[in-house]
C-alpha cells in the first residue's frame, strides 16, 4: 500500500504539533509560580519550548529520514548529485526563524510591559517626569549643577509597578542591601531590619534595592523577577507575591569568592502573620536603633545585632571590611 508523500508530510506535520504543545505546556521545569508576574514570565517560557520542541524534532526528523533515505548503498562508488544551492529553500529557512525571533520579541516586550517594565517612575527621575509634564523645563533650568548631579544619582531603574497600579503607592516598601555575602532587608516605616524577607500575601510589594560594594543581582525564582543591585545606582522591584511559602532569593551574579552562599529565603505569609512578625521584631529590637534613620547609622551598628539571625559573626563582618564602610553610601 502506497500511502501519497503528501498525506505522509500531513500527518507528520499534525504529529509534530501536538507533541510540541504538549510538551510546551507539560514539560515540568519551572518552579510553582508564586507570584502575580509569574504566569507572564510561564506564558512566554512555555512558547519558547514549544517552538523549540518543534525545530528540534523536525531538524532532527529530517537528518535521520535523509540518514536513512541517502545512504550509500553496498557496491554504489558513484558521486552524488552536484547540487550547489537551493534557493527557495535557504529562503525558506532564513524566513521562518526570522518570523519566528520577531514574533518573540514582540511577545517578550508585551510581558516586559505588562510587568511594569515601563513604569515612568522606575526608569526616570522625577525632574524627567516633569519635563514630560511640560513643567520641568523651567524647573530644571533654575537647579544647580550640583542637584542635578545628586538627582542623577538617585535615578532608579527595573520593574515598576504594574500598568494599572501606576500612581499607586506600593502597599510594602522594603530597601535591600546587598553585600558581600549577604542580603539586608530593611522596612524603613518601622525600622525592623532583617536578614529575611517577609512578605504579606496578596500585597502590592516595592522593593528599593542598592549594593554596597559590588554588582550582585537579587533573583527569585517561584516570583520569576531578577533585578541587579548597583553600586551608585537605585534600582525597584514591584510584584506581588500570590501563594503563601518559603522561597529561596539567590544571588544571580557572581560577586566574589563566597558567591555560591549569598542566599536567604522569603517568606511569603499571611497579612495576620505578617503583622505578628513586625510585632515580634519591634518588641525585640534593640530599642535605640528602631527610628533611627538607616543613613545615620554606620555598618557595623546597622549589622551587629542582626548577624545571629544572618548566620554570620562579627568575626566574619570584620573580615570582609564592614566596619569600613557605610550601610548609607
């Protein structure tokens, strides 16, 4: 029985779709997705291991079948076929991925701006923002150049708030140091510092984050958020944890020698529970540094009470320079 090539190309085409989307959607390597941001993120990861999935099979496909078909059979010297190019087909080829990479990248900017990315607030400086107003030309011609430099400085760049949160004040801020080797989570409304980050669930969370030395990059994986902390610059996160847990933050660029151990965890509770853990902490706190603003304090006063509940000693601060420098700087 001779089945037409046509019908065969048909159904191996309908085969290869539906082994892709299958396995698109079911292949098991992402985390729980924890957080409102997290099914953007899934969306686009899931369509790029479909489309990967199907190359890959089909690639693959057509090597074998022409591994098969082409052989060189038993007593046959001659030479192949001198074929040198097939136009229509390179076209083909050169069209498809094309397509293919820039309908990605309109997918991956739609998730970039569904996340906040282009949040005003978190990319530009409020004197840029008043110049968009047509307000800030006047404004910005009477500063000084030394405002404008320490304006620079505060320019704060990463996800911002979700497009319909924008104008919103963040229900949680918390400012993240990171340093050598590890993270510092501080809720500047109460003064409360931890070396772990809790969160309510289901609360809109703005996260200020600045680096004391070195680049390091704050990563949580069941949120699917990254954000680089940067020596002299500001950088935000805002999302919105969904599921209650504990999930680990690691630091997602290499920052020195102890790299691998810059990790903690984030603990994502309810607001009722969250609440009982600022109370625990306020009553727990040593009582002259809670109110004081973060900036007066020096490192090894904003650190030492903390580095129990860091899992490091005074010992080690003292080993990596902390001493020596500000929290604030």
């Amino acid at each position: 029985m001779n089945i037409p090539s046509n019908i065969i190309t048909l159904i191996s085409g309908i085969l290869l779709t539906l082994i892709s989307l299958w396995f698109g959607q079911h292949h098991g390597l992402l985390p729980v997705a924890a957080s409102e941001e997290a099914p953007w993120i899934d969306g686009l990861f899931n369509t790029m291991m479909t489309i990967s999935i199907g190359l890959f099979l089909l690639v693959q496909g057509i090597l074998i079948y022409s591994i098969i078909k082409f052989r060189q059979r038993p007593g046959d010297e001659t030479d192949g076929p001198p074929i040198e190019g097939n136009i229509p087909l390179e076209i083909v080829w050169t069209a498809i991925p094309a397509m293919i990479v820039l309908g990605l990248g309109v997918y991956s900017f739609d998730v970039y701006t569904n996340m906040g990315g282009l949040d005003p607030m978190a990319s530009h400086d409020h004197g840029q923002q008043m110049a968009h107003h047509g307000q800030g030309a006047a404004i910005a011609a009477s500063l000084e150049a030394p405002m404008l430099e320490k304006a620079d400085r505060r320019v704060a760049i990463g996800i911002g708030a979700d497009p319909k949160e924008i104008g919103k004040s963040a229900d949680l801020v918390v400012d993240v140091l990171g340093l050598q080797y590890a993270w510092i989570f501080t809720y500047p409304e109460t003064g409360i510092v931890s070396g772990d980050l809790h969160m309510p669930v289901d609360r809109d969370v703005q996260l200020n984050i600045k680096a004391s030395d070195v680049i390091h990059s704050l990563w949580i994986p069941q949120f699917r958020v990254k954000q680089d902390a940067i020596p002299g610059r500001d950088t935000q996160l805002r999302l919105r944890p969904r599921e209650m847990g504990t999930y680990p933050v690691v630091c997602a660029e290499l920052c020195g020698a102890y790299h691998g151990g810059m990790r903690t965890t984030t603990i994502v509770e309810s607001a009722e529970d969250f609440d009982q853990w600022m109370n625990e902490q306020l009553a727990s706190a040593d009582g002259e540094n809670i109110g004081t603003p973060v900036a007066n304090l020096s490192s090894e006063a904003y650190l030492a009470p903390y580095t129990q509940e860091m899992g490091i000693d005074e010992n080690t601060l003292k080993a990596m320079g902390v001493g020596d420098r500000e929290i604030g700087g």
